[in-house]
C-alpha cells in the first residue's frame, strides 16, 4: 500500500496502523482474526468518501467535467488484502 496515500472517513493513515501493529500485534491481530472467524466485515470499514476532481480544461458547472475518486478505511483496505492473499494462496494451492 502506499504509504501517502489519502485517508478515509475514519482519519487513520497507515503509518497509524503500522503504530498499532507495532505497539500491540496481538490486539490488532485479535481484531482481524475476529473478522475472519465470524465472517463479519464492518459497514463502516465499507463506507467511501467521494471525492469529485476537476479535469483540467473542462466547464466545471458540468457533472462530466468530474473525475470521482473513492476513499476507503484503511482498516477495510487491509482486511480485504488479507482475504484475497488468503484466497490466492488457497486456490493456488489447490489448482483451482
């Protein structure tokens, strides 16, 4: 992930949860096995914020004139990291 990149609606940035991660790995490890085990995958760590960005040379009082970007939790990003290496390495496993 990129260690710039913009926040979402919880405010957190990477180098918080590298933080977390670093100070307590079994209470965040907790958090994310819980997800796992119950297969429970927050609303909230679901919720963009759109954010519209203007193309340049274009009428801005158009709605086309817009590029819109969509910003995730960071905790959402990482959970869903872990499910797809996980997936991978399952399917890859087992040729399918």
């Amino acid at each position: 992930m990129k260690k710039k990149g913009a926040i979402g609606l919880d405010d957190w940035t990477l180098e918080m949860v590298t933080e977390i991660f670093n100070a307590d790995k079994e209470w965040y490890q907790s958090i994310l096995n819980f997800c796992l085990h119950h297969s429970v995958f927050p609303k909230r760590w679901k919720i963009p914020m759109v954010l519209l960005i203007p193309k340049e040379g274009k009428d801005l009082s158009q709605f086309k004139s817009f590029r819109p970007m969509c910003l995730l939790p960071i905790l959402g990003k990482l959970l869903d990291k872990l499910i797809t290496n996980r997936l991978a390495t399952y399917l890859e496993e087992n040729c399918l």
